[in-house]
C-alpha cells in the first residue's frame, strides 16, 4: 500500500555566499563586546571603575596582548594596565605604565611614544590614540603585541578610534554628573547658610556655622573667621587646626596686630607650617574691612580656583549682611527705646501744662502750646499767688527743642513756681531765677527767654517783666491803640548777677494781651524758597485779629491757623501763646 505523503527536500530562502564565518562571529564578538562596555559605561558613576574596564576590552575588541589607558586629571596621571598573555610582556608594560605616572608627563603624542618606548623592548610594538574630549587631549589608549603577529588593520584602528571616543564620552559624562552634584552639595550648603543668616537672631550662633560652610564649598581643610568689634577680635574655626597656635593665643596676636595696622594674613601665616596654603577673602560692611575669612588646607594639588574664590566671596557677603542686619536690628532696638522714652518725656511734659484755663476774676484767657517735636522747649505757666488774689503768668522758650530744651524747660517750671512763693515783684524773681539756674544753663550752653507777669484783678494791674523774650502785644480797646510792650532784659544763663526791671500796666475792659514765643515769627514755608512769616506781618495778623474777634479763643485759633497756611506742613519750631482779654 503507498503511501500518501510524498517527502520532499525543503529549498532554502536564502544562500550564503561568500560569507566568512569566522569573520561573521569576530564581528558578533567585537559587537558584544562594543555593546557590553558600552553598557558599562553608562551604568558607571566612577572613572576609576571605568579605567579598570577600558584596557581589558581594549586588548579583547584589538585582539592584542596588553593594553594600557593614560588619562590626566588635575594636574596628575592616572594609568591603567591589562596584559592578556606572556609574562615578559607584562613586565615591560608594567614599567612602562610607571614610568608614566610618575614621571614628568606631556599630552604631545610625540612625547608619548618617546616615553613608552624607553621601556619597551624592540620586539614589542605600540600603537596609541588620543582621547580627545571638549578639544582637549584627555590621554591615550595604547596596545602592545610582538612584532610579527599580526598587522594593524584598518578595522583595528577604526575599533581603536572607537574605544578611545567612547572612553571620552564617559569621562565628559562623569565630569558633568560630578559637576551637577558638586554644585548641588554648594547650594544646599549656601541655602542652609542664607536660612540660618534670615533665622538666627544671635551672630554668634551664625558665625559657628561660617568656617565649616567655608570649607565645604571650597573642598578646603580647614576655615577661620574673625571680626573685629570695638578694637576686639571674635574668632570662629572650623577643625581642630593642630598646626595653628591656641584660638585664644592667635585672638591675642590678632588684636595686637589690629592695634599695629599690620596685615592679618601675615599674622596668620607666621603660625602655619610652610606647607599649608591660605586663601583669604575680606568682609566688608559699607566699603569697611570688618574682618576676615580663611579656608586652608595642607593638599599640595589643591586648586585655588576662580568658582573657590567667588563662594569664598559670597559666604562674605553673607556674613557681611548678617553683620549689618544685626547692627541695623541694635539700632531699631535702641531707637524704640528712645522713642518710648521721649514718648514717656511728652506725657510728662503734657501733664506739667494746666489742664484747663484758670478762672481769674476780670480776665478771659485762652492759651496753647503746639511742639515741633514730641518733647520741645517752650511752656507756660498760670501760678496762683498763695494768700493773695494774683496770679501769676509766664511764657517761656528754652533755646533749641527735643529732649535737651524739654529738660531745662521742666526745671526752669519747677525753679520759677519756688521763686514765685517768695512773693517778690516780678523783676526780683526773674533775677533769683536766674542766678539759681545760672551753673545748669552755663554748663548745658542753653539760654531761656522769659515773660513774666503778675496781674492784681482788684486793681486790674498788669506788673510784668521780660528775659529776652519776644516782646508782648497790647490792644487798648478804648482808644484803638495797638502797641508792644518794650522793656529790656537779657537771657536766663547769660550772666550771673543780671538784674530785671518792671514795669506796670493797667487793663480795661476789652483790653487785650497777646503773648507769644519766636516760633510764630519764625515759621517757614516749606518747599520752595524759605521765607519766613516775620515780625512784620505777625504784628499786622495779631492787631487784624485782635479787632476783629470777641474772644481769646477765637484770636489764638485764628493765629495758629495764620501760621499753619503759611507753612503748608509740619512746623520747624515750637508754638506757644497766651491770649488774655479784660472783662
């Protein structure tokens, strides 16, 4: 019985030809090679794992019997070796890789073969490639093989060319991922550092923070702070500096050094071993040397580079800020204290003024003190004569204005209400005033103008006396008269033993009395060209409004307003008046 499939023999697709096997599996051996380093490369995060790696696929992709890779990095050579076969190769190789890494090196290829050359033997031939990275020669690859084996193909070289590029991708690639860490390690400490200058409130604690900071950012040994503060000088360090004198010993010397105008750096230096080198930067608040920052180390290949020396600027001006933020913060301090003092001095000052206008029998009176600032120097003053039925009234102006005039304007009060209960005439009191307040004033260089007067309403006398002060004005209802009251005297604190003189002057009804300090006369417009109000025009408002209103009140407040439109803002210096009308 037949069978009813019919074998038959399957015709292929395709047909090698020409196709070398053995050449076929080189290229899949040198592909899995290529690709495993390759791989390699990528996943390796340090270049001395990567110099390890290059030689030996370098001898496996070129099929020779050593492989050497030369790399420069700082300023140092740094070689890596493999030797595939033969013991005498390795030797020569080995003395070779030596000769490199401890001698003097030049990236010239020339110089190269010169060099590897003294430690070959002839029969062992080299070949070398650049590794070229960023334009620059980074080093070499080099493979070794004993003359005779085999030639150095164009496929070799090409593989050559190819092991030496893809080295170089590697060292760019680990540079730059160094570099980014490097720079992230120098924000975090600079981050941390600008945190703690915002949130400590104590320098101190700050400055602790500055040489460990320092040194980190500049890869340095070791760091030294010092500030200078009233003719002292605070010290920071970081690390123990087993090659720097006591802190408190080198505090000393740098405060004699201060004191002698020399050079910190030199001061420093004399108490450092020769081999460690100091870099400095200054701390400058507002263009003044303020102190110092130095980092040191004792690494004879460590670059002082320009990054090192712009974080070692930056941590500076960090400090220099904290500096000025701390001084800035003193001083807010202190002014808030002055402020409630002065504030204090004003409530007190207030106080010290009559509460309310005095009812004195036959007068209608309304007065006002306006300061320039919260303390001033001007007063006055309504004194019930004990025992009697006068009364006595004063207007005064200590020279200045502020705390100072504020204070001998309260003694100056305080001195007068005692001379007044001696119940002397005016022109004795003003004279005892002044030789008890004489040694103050003289000491102080201030002077007090004074108007003192003592009215009598059984009489409707009038009895007053003048220190200097500027002179009342009178209005006679009657006859329509508008004149001052001339009478002559001198400062309060001038001379020791002045002697005042009086004079009288009887009210009648609607008769009225204007008294006043020079900040009336003197007021100033603001902006523009100073003019001041003057004598003048302040005689002319007064007789206008002392004419044309009723009362005290209406005649101070229409004054006041005078001046206060006059100067179109604040006033420069202390107001005071008293207006006095017969009734």
């Amino acid at each position: 019985m037949s069978s009813q499939f019919e074998v038959r023999p399957i015709q292929p697709t395709f047909v090698l030809k020409d196709l070398n096997t053995a050449q076929y599996l080189e290229q899949l051996r040198v592909q899995d090679l290529l690709s495993t380093f390759a791989y390699a490369l990528r996943s390796l995060d340090n270049l001395n794992k990567i110099l390890e790696l290059v030689p030996l696929i370098l001898s496996r992709v070129t099929e020779t019997q050593a492989a050497l890779v030369v790399l420069t990095q700082e300023g140092q050579v740094r070689v890596a070796e493999f030797c595939s076969q033969g013991e005498s190769v390795a030797r020569e190789v080995h003395r070779a890789a030596l000769g490199l890494e401890h001698g003097a090196f030049s990236t010239d290829h020339e110089n190269l073969t010169v060099r590897l050359q003294e430690h070959l033997s002839p029969t062992l031939q080299c070949f070398s490639t650049p590794i070229l990275a960023r334009n620059a020669i980074r080093g070499y690859l080099c493979v070794f093989l004993e003359a005779g084996d085999f030639s150095w193909t164009e496929s070799r070289e090409k593989l050559f060319r190819l092991m030496a590029d893809l080295t170089a991708l590697a060292i760019v690639a680990i540079e730059h991922e160094s570099l980014r860490l490097e720079h992230r390690k120098v924000q975090d400490l600079l981050s941390a550092l600008g945190y703690a200058t915002r949130s400590l409130v104590n320098l101190n604690q700050l400055l602790e923070l500055v040489p460990l900071t320092a040194c980190r950012v500049t890869d340095a040994r070791a760091g030294i702070i010092a500030l200078f503060q009233d003719g002292r000088v605070r010290l920071e360090e970081f690390d123990s500096l087993p090659y720097v004198m006591d802190l408190d010993e080198l505090r000393r010397t740098f405060e004699q050094c201060a004191a002698h105008g020399e050079a910190l750096d030199s001061c420093l230096r004399a108490n450092l071993r020769p081999q460690v080198q100091l870099f400095s930067t200054p701390i400058l608040v507002k263009t003044t040397v303020r102190g110092y920052l130095w980092v040191l180390t004792e690494e004879p290949a460590y670059q002082w580079s320009e990054g090192h020396q712009k974080l070692l600027r930056l941590i500076a001006d960090l400090i220099a800020v904290a500096i000025e933020n701390e001084e800035l913060t003193a001083e807010l301090r202190r002014q808030e204290k002055l402020t409630r003092e002065v504030d204090i001095g004003s409530e007190i000052q207030e106080r010290l003024l009559p509460k309310t206008q005095p009812a004195i029998p036959g007068l209608l009176v309304a007065a006002r003190c306006e300061n320039a600032l919260k303390v001033g120097g001007d007063y006055y003053d309504f004194i019930p004569i004990l025992d009697t039925q006068r009364w006595g009234l004063v207007v005064g102006d200590v020279m200045g204005k502020g705390v100072p005039a504020g204070l001998i304007m309260m003694m100056t009060r305080s001195t007068l209400r005692s001379e007044v209960l001696r119940q002397g005439p005016p022109g004795e009191i003003l004279s005892h005033l002044n030789r008890v307040m004489y040694p103050d004033l003289e000491t102080s260089n201030r002077f007090v103008t004074l108007f003192y007067a003592e009215y009598e309403p059984s009489t409707r006398r009038l009895s007053y006396t003048n220190a200097a002060h500027p002179r009342p004005l009178f209005w006679r209802a009657k006859t329509r008269e508008f004149f001052s009251l001339d009478l002559a005297g001198t400062l309060i604190g001038l001379t020791p033993d002045t002697v005042y003189t009086q004079d009288t002057l009887y009210l009648e009804l609607g008769d009225v009395l204007v008294c006043y300090t020079d900040g009336f006369t003197e007021a100033a417009q603001r902006g523009g060209p100073q003019e001041r109000f003057g004598e003048e025009k302040w005689t002319q408002q007064v007789h206008f409004a002392c004419a044309q209103y009723e009362t005290p009140a209406q005649i101070l407040n229409y004054l006041y307003a005078q001046i206060h439109d006059f100067c179109d803002g604040p006033i420069d210096d202390d107001m005071t008046m008293i207006v006095l009308k017969a009734r």
